[in-house]
C-alpha cells in the first residue's frame, strides 16, 4: 500500500514538471530578440556639408543647434559655436 502511494505521489510529481517545463518553453518561445540591424544608424547628417558621420552638437548665440562633423569643426569654432 505504502509503495503504491509513493508511486502515484511520484507519477503525480514528474506530470507537474513536465507541464510547468512545457509551459515555460511555449512562453519562451514568445519573446523577441533584438538585434543592431546596421552601425550606419550611429550616423547622422552634418549640417555644413550634409555627409553621413559622426558628428558633435554645436550651439549658436541665438540658440540654434547645429550637428557638425570632424572636417566641419573648424566653421564651428570660428563661429564661436559651444559644444553641447
């Protein structure tokens, strides 16, 4: 009678992990992954010369802001811009 029991306390506990085991694998299955699609998202437009680079934000007198890239610096700091 005692083993009898223990087996089905048993059978009882392997069925519970494979359903909380089949369930957590339905969810997981659920989730989406992402990933960098291309580093030409980093780039962006320069504003003197309007090519695709890295650029440095630049702030006006007037309060204007402009992006500008490394050959464009110099416009920027003859103009007395202040990096952001």
């Amino acid at each position: 009678m005692k083993l009898f029991l223990l087996v089905i306390i048993a059978f009882i506990v392997v069925l519970i992990m494979s359903f909380v085991a089949l369930r957590t694998r339905k969810s997981s299955g659920n989730v989406i992954k992402f990933r960098k699609k291309n580093s030409k998202q980093d780039l962006q437009k320069c504003t003197y010369c309007k090519k695709r680079n890295k650029i440095t934000f630049y702030a006006s007198d007037d309060g204007t802001v402009v992006g500008v890239c490394k050959e464009c610096r110099p416009k920027a700091d003859s103009r007395d811009m202040l990096p952001i």
